[in-house]
C-alpha cells in the first residue's frame, strides 16, 4: 500500500503520533510491549522526515537509537495544546463522576444501590454530577477539602 501525503499533511500526521504518544506513554516509565506496534510505526513515519523537509523538526538520537522530535518542533506545533486540554476537561469530568458516585452509594447505601434500576440511579448521579459540576465551574478546588483527621506527611525531615 502507499498513500502520498503533502509535507502540511506530513506534519499534522507527526502531531497525531505525538498525541497518541503522549496517551500512550506519558504515564508509564516504561514502553510495554502492547505497544511495540505503535512505537514502530511512529519511527517508520519519523524516519520519512528528511524526505518531508522536516530533518530539522525530528532527528535521529543515536544515545537512544531512534527518531525524536527536536525542541524547535516541540515549540512550533500547537499538539501539546490539544493534550492540555484533554486533560483538564478530564481531570473535572473524573473528578465529578467520582465523588457523585461516591456521595450517592453512600446516601442510598451499596445494598439499595445494587437494587435500583439503571435509570433510577443514573438520574441520582446526574443530579449529584451537575452540583458538584457547577461548584467546581464556580470555584473550581478552593472549596474543596479532606476530611479534618487527614494529615499530610511530614516530608521535610
């Protein structure tokens, strides 16, 4: 198979191998081997860089044996963007789906909860998610607090 791309279209195809990348990896210390696959043809693609007048933009690493994008593409494209915001409405999407499903197995209890039809307790945890959504939209963390016998380890020492 071959498929001809434009160097435009060349570089929006390195932003998505950074994002999936990023998704990928970014919170591993390691590179399993589920995705090898992954990996590889991230390299392929990378590897065509001199070809897409990009070798300033990804080069080889010789310490670490593969292709990597230089700090010049780093600061040019805009992928990172697109991460941050990912990110964010995820941090505030999990953080509310957690605590509404918390809050509500304890106000019915796991007995009761395990009991009650799907769309029962969906409308429950639809009516907790929107207050704590809009709690957070309006203060976003300062009100939020951990129980008064939290203590946070003394790391100083």
């Amino acid at each position: 198979m071959r498929i001809d791309i434009t160097n435009k279209e060349y570089r929006l195809l390195v932003d998505m191998f950074e994002i999936a990348d990023w998704v990928l990896h970014s919170y591993r210390s390691d590179s399993p081997e589920e995705t090898k696959g992954y990996r590889d043809l991230q390299q392929k693609l990378y590897a065509l860089s001199r070809e897409a007048g990009m070798e300033d933009l990804i080069r080889y690493d010789a310490e670490l044996g593969q292709n990597i994008i230089t700090e010049e593409y780093e600061e040019q494209s805009g992928y990172m963007s697109f991460i941050e915001d990912y990110e964010n409405d995820h941090f505030w999407e999990e953080l509310i789906s957690r605590l509404a499903d918390r809050d509500l197995t304890v106000q019915e209890g796991l007995e009761s909860l395990n009991n009650m039809s799907v769309k029962e307790r969906l409308e429950k945890l639809l009516v907790l998610e929107e207050k704590y959504a809009r709690e957070f939209e309006e203060n976003g963390i300062a009100n939020l607090k951990l129980h008064e016998d939290f203590q946070l380890e003394d790391r100083s020492r």
